[in-house]
C-alpha cells in the first residue's frame, strides 16, 4: 500500500464491549481502516489489530475492464479533436459514430466478461464478473437511449424505428430460444414455439414471425386460410421509411387503414377457432390487456412501451414520449413495487432530462466512466450549456476531473489520466499538479514518463521536485553519474556542487573517475555551479596529460588552482599533479607560473600549520602531507631555476 502523503486525520468508532476501535484514514486514493484494541488501566492482555485497504473504485482494478478505460480514452481523446467550426450536420453523423464506438467498447468488455464468468470454476469469481456484465448491460441500455433521444435527436417517424433497435438490440433472449425451437426436431410442436413467434411480433420483427408461422401452417392444412390472411396483414403492415419519398402524413394514413383492416378481422372473428393467432391479431391492433399478459415475455415496461407505440402511435413525437413512459411504466409495474434504479434513469431520459439521468447515474452505477464520458459528448452536442455549477467548473469538468483522479490510483491507468486533466480547462492543471505528485516513481523509467509529462506542461515545481528525489534516491545508491544528471535536470545547483564533490572524493580514494562519458559531454551545463565547472575543467586537464599536451594541460591546471573554485581540501591534489609536470625534461611552467604555484603551496602549508591538527589524521598522514610539500618545493624550486634560465637565454 502507498503512504499516505500527510498524516491523515483519525477517527475513531467509539469501543464495542470487547474494547475494540475501527479507526479510518484517507490515503492518496483509498481509505485505510483498522482495528485498535483500548485498554483501561486495569486491563492486561494482548492483540493484533488489523489494515483493510477500503477502495473506493474497485473496478481499475479488473483486468478486463481496464480494457474499456484504454479504448474509451482513445475515442475521448479523438472526441476532443473535432473542430468547432464544421457544419451541425457533419457534426451530428461524427457524434452519432462516436456514441457507437463507445457502445462497441462496452459490448466487446461484456462479452469477454460473460465468456470468463462461464468459464471460471470458482463460484465468487463468476459472482464478481458477472456483478460486471449486469452493470455493463445497463450502463450499454442508458447509452443506446441517450444517443436515440439526445445525440441522434430523432424526430417522429424514424424515432420509432430507433427505439425498436433499442429493444431488439437489449432483449437477445427470444434469438437463443428461437434457434433451440428450430433445431428441434419438429419445431412447430415444441413448447416454446408460439413464445418465439409472438416474441418476434412483440418487437416487430415480422419477417421471422412469418417464416416461423410456415412451420406450423404446413402441419395444419384446413387451417391454411387463416394462417395466409395473418401472413398478409403482418406482410402488409408499414413501416415509416425516413429515406423514401414518403411523408410522414402519409404513411400515417397507410398505417391507419391498416389498422383498420387488422381491427376488421378481428371484429369478424376471422382467428377465432385459432386462440394464438387471435392473439397475435389483438397485438396488432394494440390490445393493452392483452400485451399486459405477457408480462414475462415483453419483460421490462420500456418494451411495453415500445411495442405499445408500434400498434397504436408509430408517429410519436419526441415531446410526447414522456406521457406515454409513464403511463406504461405505471400500467406495467406492480403497484406494490418500487421502482429499480435503471428504471429511474430511462424514465429521465424519455422526459428529456439529461441532469437528472446524470445525476441518478452517478449515485446508482459504482464509478465515474460511464457519466463522465457520456456528459462528455452530450457536452459537445451543445445540450449541456446552460448547466454550470455553483462551486466552479461545468457539470462536464467536474465528472471529468472525478474520474481522472481515480485512474491516477492505479499503477498504469494514470497516464490515461492525464489526457482528462488537459482537457479541463478550468481546473485540470491545478488537478493534474497535485496527482502527479502523488505518482510513485518505481523505477528511472516510469520516473523519466512523469518528468516529461511536467516538462510539456510547464509544470516547473514538479520537474524540480521529480529531479530532486530521483537525484537522492541515485545517491543513497551511489549511483553517482544517475544522481548528477537528475540534478542538471532539476537545475539544482546546491545539490549538483554536492555531487561533485562525491566525485573528487572517490576520485581521491580511488584514483579514477566514474561516469567518464557523462561528465566529458556535460557542455554548457558545467555551469551550473563552481564546483560542477571544476570537476568538468579537471577531467578535462587529465584528458590533455594523457594526449601529452603537456603545455596546456599545465595551463588548465594553473587556472583551476588560482581561481580557487576547488574545495581547499583538494588543493594539494592539484598541486600534486603539478609534479609530473614540474619533472619533465622540457620547462613547461614558466618562472612567472612557477611563482604561482610556489605561493599556492605557501598560502596552503601555511593554512594547515594555523589550524588545529584533525583528530581523524594520523600521524602516518601527517608524513605523507609533509612528505609532498617538500618534493613539491623541490621541484618548484628546480623548475624555477630551469625556468629562469630558459628565458634568459631567449633574451640574449
């Protein structure tokens, strides 16, 4: 579990009888609660308390969910970048195509949940799955209706034929018992026969209907009559075509004479010797007692409606779909019942109150994606505009920035995250500035991810920050050339003279430099601090000795000592590797430099002399510092003479 990035508040339930406390903490993402054991004074005794981890969004945490959360963030993203400035029209078809790409995603995760829960050998796991398919179902259910009535806005005519996809597309139970009637081996006497045929009617789906009617007529020759009338009028029942020439008038009065035709036959008893086909003719015209009984097979009152509305106003219009919602609603709900969720939130949309069906699906479904998304595109739609919340962003940048933050819990999905919080205008940078603090930075990779995600941003404070623990963690590690590129990175020049020195010391003991690539290509970035430039110059004097540039690695050397931007502790090592230099056939240093560096050694053995003896120094270090200092003045001296003679020589 992560640590909690403050010291959380603490509440405790008051003690049971048995002397135990449940208190709570809020983390980065979820809650900790424990167990504490209270003890009075008097009390003796031992126990063991206990950390549950209570999230708050337990589906990130689904394998195949995250799925959706990977798909759907693609189409987000595509979403956002339609231009503003196209045609309604075009703008419309691009919605309506999005809606669709969105449902697709849902419908895949809820296959292959279904085809795990089926799978699986263990009872609690098929229980969670299939937990999942039932909600994925509903939320595909409110999505479907959602881009009927609002994105797709249908007016009356093609309006229907929308709603009946919409009931055909969530009720594939009457498919599965068709194929288990046609595959038996007479299908015409199988026990759930007319079910399947009057299903089909139901929905209107009367091709199947007709095929099916065949069947049975084949079996019952003297009733042949009546089962070709009842093929005629399900043959000849219109249906609006919204890409013909047809007005919607008039296919109204097509409709009505068919009606009239339907209702004719019934009036004459024409399928009275036939109890099902009677039946079948009373949905026709639209019998409400009769739809009513069957409840079991329309199922839900949303089918009642829809069937309803086919057999007696197939010209509804948008506007009075809520009239007729909650009339079957209530005409097919059990007066004792009380209405679910979902059927809340379908009764909202067919009022055309897009808030309210927001808002019942926050509080009924278990995490933000669905009313995020959806708010998302209707936003773009143009059908949220007048909604704006008291508190600050739009209703769309709020559920927005709720979701995003519950992706940054997760291990992965924060980076999807982060697409939400730049499309919030509003708040998403200021959201996006305190959850990436909260990443944490497992490896250099996933740190590197988070630092260039600051640095696209201009999140300045972050890079610094990210830099800075990167930096300590690579030096606690002694990962030296890692810790000195984090902290050019952050520009911390404090933390970059810090690691230089790191580098002189091991320098020192060990006589070689680590990391060799990385300080010879640091380039401008030596300057960062005094100490940084230093060790640059001083690799590079060590680069020019071994080339045998003798004349200039002496020169480099000269300047490093008398700027004085090395630690004094590290002048003697300077001086040190002037020796080589100072016994070379040929007079490098010249009489002028060889001043230099005999007042260098006098201002250093001087300090030393002034100062108290460390206690860390032992005797044996003690002869060795003065050990050099005497061959050091040795060989100045030597070279001054070789020195002053040379350019004598050069005068005359």
């Amino acid at each position: 579990m992560e640590e909690l990035d403050v010291e959380p508040a603490i509440t405790n339930i008051p003690a049971a009888s048995d002397g135990k406390h449940l208190g709570f903490a809020w983390g980065p993402g979820d809650i900790l609660a424990y167990e504490t054991l209270y003890m009075a004074s008097s009390a003796k005794g031992s126990g063991c308390s206990f950390i549950h981890e209570v999230r708050k969004d337990e589906d990130i945490y689904s394998p195949i969910l995250r799925k959706l959360f990977n798909e759907s963030h693609h189409i987000f993203v595509g979403l956002q970048t339609i231009r503003e400035d196209l045609p309604s029209k075009n703008k419309k078809t691009q919605f309506v195509s999005i809606s669709k790409n969105y449902r697709s995603v849902i419908r895949a995760c809820m296959e292959e949940l279904q085809q795990v829960a089926v799978s699986t050998k263990v009872a609690e796991v098929a229980t969670q799955y299939g937990n999942q398919v039932s909600i994925l179902l509903a939320i595909e259910l409110i999505w479907n209706l959602c881009e009927v009535l609002f994105i797709d806005a249908a007016p009356a005519g093609p309006l229907l034929l929308h709603l009946l996809d919409w009931v055909r597309l969530h009720k594939g139970d009457v498919d599965e018992k068709a194929r288990e009637v046609l595959q038996s081996e007479s299908p015409a006497e199988h026990h759930d026969y007319w079910d399947v045929v009057v299903s089909y009617v139901l929905q209107g789906r009367f091709e199947e209907a007709r095929q099916m009617l065949v069947k049975q007529a084949t079996l019952q020759p003297a009733a042949r009559n009546m089962y070709k009338l009842m093929d005629t009028l399900l043959s000849k029942m219109p249906f609006y075509n919204p890409g013909g020439t047809q007005t919607l008038t008039e296919f109204d009065v097509k409709w009505r004479h068919w009606h009239e035709e339907v209702d004719r036959c019934l009036q004459d008893n024409s399928f009275a010797s036939n109890q099902h086909l009677e039946i079948i003719c009373k949905i026709l015209v639209g019998d409400e007692d009769t739809l009513l009984e069957h409840k079991e097979l329309l199922s839900t009152w949303y089918h009642f409606l829809v069937t309803r509305l086919l057999f007696c106003h197939p010209t509804v219009k948008p506007t009075e779909l809520h009239y007729y919602a909650q009339s079957c609603m209530t005409m097919f709900l059990d007066l004792r019942s009380v209405p679910e969720p979902l059927d809340s939130i379908l009764l909202a949309a067919f009022e055309f109150d897009i808030h309210q069906v927001i808002k019942d699906c926050s509080i009924a479904l278990n995490n933000w994606w669905f009313v995020a998304h959806l708010t998302d595109l209707l936003d773009h739609c143009k059908l949220l505009q007048s909604h704006n919340l008291h508190f600050g962003s739009n209703l769309r940048e709020f559920l927005l920035l709720e979701y995003a933050s519950g992706l940054f819990t997760h291990h992965s999905l924060w980076q999807l995250a982060v697409d939400y919080f730049d499309n919030c205008p509003e708040f998403g940078h200021v959201y996006l500035e305190l959850q990436i603090e909260r990443v944490p930075l497992d490896t250099e990779r996933k740190a590197l991810k988070v630092l260039r995600i600051c640095e696209q941003r201009q999140m300045s404070e972050q890079v610094r920050s990210i830099c800075k623990i990167m930096a300590m963690r690579a030096l606690r590690n002694n990962r030296l050339g890692s810790a000195l590129s984090w902290s050019i990175r952050a520009k911390d020049a404090a933390f970059a003279t810090l690691i230089s020195e790191r580098f002189l010391q091991d320098y020192c003991t060990r006589g070689t430099f680590s990391d060799l690539d990385l300080i010879d290509n640091l380039g401008p970035a030596m300057l960062l601090s005094d100490r940084l430039t230093f060790l640059v110059k001083y690799r590079e004097f060590h680069k020019l000795y071994e080339e045998k540039r003798f004349s200039e690695a002496a020169k480099l050397l000269l300047s490093l000592i008398t700027a004085k931007i090395a630690p004094r502790s590290f002048w003697m090592t300077l001086l040190t590797d002037a020796l080589p230099l100072l016994e070379q056939k040929e007079v490098i240093f010249s009489a002028d430099q060889t001043h230099e560096l005999m007042f260098c050694l006098e201002e250093l053995t001087s300090s030393l002399n002034t100062t108290a003896p460390s206690t860390d120094r032992t005797m044996q270090d003690e002869d060795i510092e003065q050990t050099k200092v005497e061959l050091l003045r040795l060989a100045l001296a030597r070279n001054l003479a070789m020195a002053i003679v040379k350019e004598g020589t050069v005068e005359a």
